[in-house]
C-alpha cells in the first residue's frame, strides 16, 4: 500500500553546549510549573527549552519543492522572506526554533541508474546552495559536535539524509562519494523493493548479501542506516547486521495507526539493546486511521485517473483537484501525532524518540501542525501530558545527538580496523546493477 504524499501525486500529476543525554525518566503529573512565584505555561516553557536544547528534525523536503517549484531558482523564491507557497522559510524556521534539520535529498524511485545519481547530485548541490545563500542562517553539520557548535551559533545544524537506496545504483563506491559530500543518513529503500532491500508495502524482501554489506559499508563512514520506508524484514535484518544504532528519519508507530511506513512492536521493542531512534513524523496519513483510508481511496483515483487521461497530464491534475474538492479528507490533529509519541515512549522508551516532520513533502497537514512554525505547539502539548524537561530534552535533540556519537565511535572503530569494501552487487547477490540476472563467472 502506498499512501497519497508526495511521490505519487508527482508521478500523478507530472509524467551552549548540549547537556549529555540523561537517564530515562517517568513523566511527572502534567501542570504548569511555577517560576519564582509566576506560573510558566506549556507554550512559553516548550520556547524555553528549545532556546536551550537544538530541535533536531529528521526530515524535510525543501529541496525537492525548491526543484520542482523553481528549479532551485532562490532569486525566485527567497526563503528569507515568507513563502506561503511552502511549509518551509527561514522567518517560521526561526518562529519554530529549529535546530537542527536532516534536509531531503531525494529523488522519485521511478529514477533508476545513473538518472537517479545524477538527480541526488543536484539535489545535494541544492542544499549547498542554500547554505551559500544563507550563512547567517545554515551551517554544514557533518558531526554532532558541528551541530552543537552551529546551535551555539544561532544557525540551523544542516545535515544531509539521501532517501532511498536507489539513488546508489547498487555501488558501494557512489556511497562513499555522497558520504563525502555530507550525506549523514540514506533510507535503504524509497517506494518500490531494490534488488537488495525491500520497501515497505508487500514486506515479501529483506536486506540480500549485498544489501547487508550496505549496510556494514555504512556502519564504517559513520551514516546512519535509515529504515522509515523499508519493508518489516529489512527493518530486521538492519537490526541484525548493523553495529550501530539505526534511524527512522520520519516514521510513527503502526501500533496506532496501521499504515506499512509506521514502525511495528516488535521493531520498537528491539530499539533499547540497538540504541536507536525514531523520528515521529507529521504525515497525516500516518497518524490518523480516518485519513489513511482516505488516503486510500485517494490513491484509487489516482490510478483511475491515470487510466482515464494517460497522456494528458492537466486533465489529471483538474480531475484530482476536481475530486478532492468534493470529497475532503478528514484532518489528523497534533494530538493524535502526541499519542504516536506516547505510545513509542511506552514500548521503546523515552530515549527513542524524535521528530521528523516531512513539511514540503507532504500534500496535507497535520492540524496545529502546518509548517516548520509549529513544533513548540507540539512541545506544548507533551508538557500538558506530564512529560518531564529531561524527556522533552531528549526527544527535541539530545537522543539524535547520542546515536550520532555513536555512529561516529563505530566508524572510527572500523575505519582503524579494515579498508572499505570493494564488494558488489554481482559478486554477492548474483544480479547485475538494475537487478537482471547475471551469468556465473566459470
């Protein structure tokens, strides 16, 4: 299954330093505190703590909106100035204290081969640009000691998440190269199985020998090995193989609203021996049962749509917006996106958990969740619910600090023990890039 975000609307429509983590606390009964003598609300204290703590975002899309919208045009669309065309500018990064952002390189997994390496390039050369014509802004983060450092400096932390294994072509070598580049993450597989990972939906594929040694490849440069959009099995195989703690970039808990992109039990209680994270995400078809049948029946038309105008683009395009008009979809809200988080703290802990909103690669909103402007609103509502200032600590920024320390002491550990792997995907797993078939070597 295949929620309505952005990739299918696109094929559609387009043929000072930071304290250390603490250990894990209960939550105390929800009030206000009081401050000398003055009662602090939620909201002015969530502010507080996110002057005092980077708010570190797993996922966002900017570039690929910037791509699609301008061509990366920032004379056209200056995001030092309000955008309300986008979920993202720098006058609500500012209202919505963000710290720190794992900023989307992605690309369509219907690019394939050097397409999609070739797409991811410019998608990172993009990011660059932004950080060129916004210094006072962004800082190019590569450590967490970078994303202290830029916090203290009153810049956004930018990282760079490569979302989807696609965009390697099946070569460990074009892995290395966009690590070097400032990748800090890439998510195994995007929205259709590789030939050795499997996305999620049919949960029919894991992780291939060559997928495994990805994985390890990873583990030695220090990226985190990211499993939102993977299939089940490769979530565990991932958890099996790996040597450092894993990241869901932007995934809820399935538990609460049953979709293949959220994160089930099994997986979440595996996360305090693995030490990773997941990055509770605002896709409202992910947090809400109502709108991930909505969604479904969204993506019907789609398809029917597709059939009715195949080569007419436009008329798909008025035909969808024609349909959606008639038939609104619910709205999840920022409270049911707080059960997510509840539920995650109750199953892996409350060192496991972050943010990763997804805003500019979503073609609906969370309700009180709209844009990057809204997260102490968020905050605001864990504090309601008796969530501790260490616990909001954590899930703001300090457990993504912990997990890439540790990604970092992994590296350092491997890189002094062996050379990179010159493995490939023919010698392992016996098929050739695209994933045909090879003939045996005699």
């Amino acid at each position: 299954m295949r929620l309505i975000t952005r990739c299918a609307v696109t094929a559609v429509l387009a043929t000072s330093a930071v304290v250390p983590a603490l250990a894990q606390s209960t939550p105390a009964a929800a009030s206000p505190r009081e401050v000398s003598g003055v009662v602090e609300a939620p909201l002015a204290r969530a502010r507080a703590l996110m002057k005092d703590v980077p708010l570190i975002d797993g996922h966002n899309d900017l570039p690929w909106a910037m791509r699609e919208g301008t061509r990366y045009d920032f004379d056209k669309v200056d995001i030092a100035k309000s955008q309300p065309q986008l979920m993202t500018d720098i006058p609500r990064i500012r209202a919505g204290h963000l710290g720190g952002q794992f900023w989307s390189v992605y690309v369509p997994a219907t690019l394939q081969g050097d397409a999609a390496v070739s797409a991811t390039l410019e998608q990172v050369d993009a990011v660059y640009e932004m950080l060129r014509r916004y210094p006072e802004t962004f800082a190019l983060a590569r450590t967490a000691a970078d994303v202290e450092r830029a916090f203290k400096d009153g810049k956004v932390a930018s990282m760079i998440g490569v979302e989807g294994g696609h965009s390697i072509d099946s070569s460990l070598g074009t892995l290395r190269m966009f690590s070097r580049l400032g990748a800090r993450y890439m998510t195994l597989a995007y929205g259709t199985d590789l030939p050795w990972a499997g996305a999620a939906g049919e949960d029919t594929q894991g992780l291939s020998p060559f997928g495994q040694e990805v994985v390890r490849e990873m583990n030695r440069l220090g990226m985190l090995v990211d499993l939102s959009h993977t299939s089940t099995r490769t979530m565990a195989d991932a958890l099996r193989v790996t040597q450092a703690p894993v990241f869901f970039s932007h995934s809820s808990a399935r538990a609460v609203c049953d979709v293949p992109r959220n994160v089930p039990d099994d997986i979440l209680r595996q996360l305090p021996r693995n030490g990773g994270v997941v990055m509770v995400t605002f896709v409202p078809g992910f947090i809400s049962e109502d709108a991930a049948a909505a969604s479904r029946r969204t993506q019907a038309q789609v398809a029917q749509f597709l059939t009715q105008f195949p080569d007419n683009p436009a008329a798909r395009q008025q035909a969808l917006v024609e349909w959606r008009t008639s038939n609104p979809e619910p709205r999840a809200t920022l409270a049911q996106v707080a059960d997510h988080i509840d539920h995650i703290r109750t199953v892996a802990g409350i060192d496991h958990l972050g943010l990763g909103g997804d805003f500019d690669g979503i073609t609906s909103v969370v309700q009180g969740l709209e844009d990057v402007s809204t997260y102490p609103a968020l905050v605001a509502e864990l504090l309601r619910r008796g969530y501790s200032d260490i616990d909001v600590r954590k899930i703001l920024g300090l457990n993504v600090l912990r997990v890439m320390r540790r990604a970092e002491e992994v590296a350092t550990r491997l890189q002094g023990a062996g050379a990179p792997s010159i493995k490939t995907i023919d010698q392992l797993d016996g098929v050739a890039r695209k994933g045909q078939p090879v003939t045996p070597a005699r």
